[in-house]
C-alpha cells in the first residue's frame, strides 16, 4: 500500500511540473513553433518537455511574462493565436526574418511592456490599435517595411519612454499628439518618407534626450519650442528639407553632444527661432 501511495505521489507530481502554463498558452507558443518554422530556430523548443525548459520562456506564478526569441532564425508569420499570451510584459522578436503584416491580435496585449520587433520584413501599415496598448515602455520596430502614416493613436501611449520607428516606409506628417508623451527620452523616425514641418508643441516632450529625425523630407522651419529640449543629448536633423540657419541652435542647448544639421543649414542670416511654424 505504501508503494501505491508513492507511485500516486510522483505522478502527481510529474503532472503539476508540465502543468506550468495553461493549456490555452502553451498552444499559442506552438502555434508559434509551428507559424515560425520552430524545427529550424537556432534554440528549438522540445515540445516534449515543460514550457518552462523551453528556450526564452519566463514564467511567473504560472503565467508567460516574457518572450525573448531575438537571433533565433524564426521564419513565417505571426499567429492569431498570440493573443492568448495575454500576461505577456515583454516580446522580443527581434533579428529574426519574420514576414507579412502584424495580426490585429498583437495589439491585445494589453499587459506588454517591451515591444522590440525590429530587423525583421514586417509590412502593412501601424494599425491605430497601437493605441490600446497603453502600459507600453519600449516600442521598437525599426528596420522593417512599414508603410501609411504613423498613426495618432500613438499619442494614447503615455508611459512610453522609447519609441524606435526608423528605417520604414512610413509617410505622411509627424503626429502633433506625439507631444502628449511625456516621460518620452527616445524619438526615433529617421530614414523613412516623412514630410511636413516639425509640430510645434514638441517642445513639450521635456524628458527627451535623442531626437533623430534625418533622412526624410521634414520642411519648414524648426518650432522654437524645440530650444526648451533641455534634457536633449542628440538632435539629428540631416538630409531633410528645413530652411534657415540654425548653426547656433546647439549653443542654446548645452546638454547637447551629438548635433548634425545639413550644410545649407549652416548658411545665411541666423534664425533666431522666434517664430512658430506648423502645419499639422
């Protein structure tokens, strides 16, 4: 009888330790595996083994918290099913060769906190879904085929501190709403097909420090408003359109390391920025 209640025991035991997720979570990562061509990562998943084995799988208190697959060689899509990775607070998929548009799906993730997707072959444009996902901190899509313009929900994404949208093909203006975020260090949206002058209330993004907007078609003069930038270590404003000489603009900002502007913008009479231009 003592070797019956033994035999129980470890097969109790053995159950719980493979019941570490739901069974909902743990299928949406092989959904995953399967939409990625998991037999071909660099870390391949034994799907005989608990989730918890499995390569860049946090759990906590049962559920996935973080999914950190960058440099694994996923190739494919992203499933609808990744909605069910609701507890999710970080999701790297970076450098990866990821195809086809993000699934509405993505945007569920209420609870993320960490979005890097960046140097993968995402296309479609940014869905204004983006703006449901408002405990975001780190939004990094950069090196991708992003098109249509970024979108003004983004503005709803007020505890954003990162926000790395480079190396697209988005269009349009720069959203005025991006100045609602205000714990906002990091803009980053060079080398896309923006246009149109600089809002003129980003002046109010008093914690940024990195604002990179070269290689587009900004116009225009600067706002004044960016001078109050007092927090900025890195403005980068090459290879647009903007008039006027600012080659004084880094002298009224002293926390400023890193500046480029174009060479025609270090010519003729100096602009003073006094004078507020926008037409967002």
């Amino acid at each position: 009888m003592k070797t019956f209640y033994s035999l129980i025991v470890c097969l109790l035991l053995t159950a719980f330790s493979h019941a570490d997720i739901s069974e909902i979570q743990k299928d949406a990562l092989i959904d995953l595996y399967n939409f990625t061509d998991g037999d071909n990562w660099k870390n391949s998943w034994d799907l005989s083994k608990p989730v918890s084995t499995w390569h860049g799988v946090t759990i906590e208190k049962e559920q996935i918290t973080e999914l950190k697959l960058a440099f694994n060689n996923l190739n494919g899509t992203l499933p609808t099913s990744i909605k069910e990775l609701s507890t999710l607070r970080v999701l790297d998929l970076s450098f990866n060769s990821l195809v086809g548009e993000l699934p509405s799906e993505v945007f569920a993730l209420h609870q993320l906190e960490t979005l890097k997707l960046f140097s993968n072959n995402f296309v479609g444009e940014l869905s204004e879904e983006i703006g449901k996902m408002q405990n975001l901190k780190v939004l990094e899509i950069y090196n991708n085929s992003f098109t249509g313009e970024i979108p003004s929900a983004i503005g709803k994404l007020n505890k954003i501190e990162n926000l790395g949208l480079s190396s697209n093909l988005f269009t349009g203006k720069l959203p005025s709403e991006i100045s609602n975020l205000d714990k906002l260090k990091i803009l980053s949206v060079f080398d896309n097909k923006l246009f149109g002058t600089v809002p003129s209330n980003i002046g109010e993004l008093s914690n940024l420090e990195e604002l990179i907007l070269s290689n587009n078609s900004f116009y225009g003069q600067l706002p004044s408003s960016i001078a109050r930038l007092g927090n900025l270590n890195t403005l980068l404003l090459g290879n647009n359109n903007f008039t006027g000489n600012y080659a004084n603009l880094q002298l009224k900002m002293p926390n400023i390391i890193t500046f480029e502007i174009d060479v025609d913008n270090t010519k003729g009479e100096l602009v003073t920025l006094d004078e507020e231009v926008d037409d967002n």
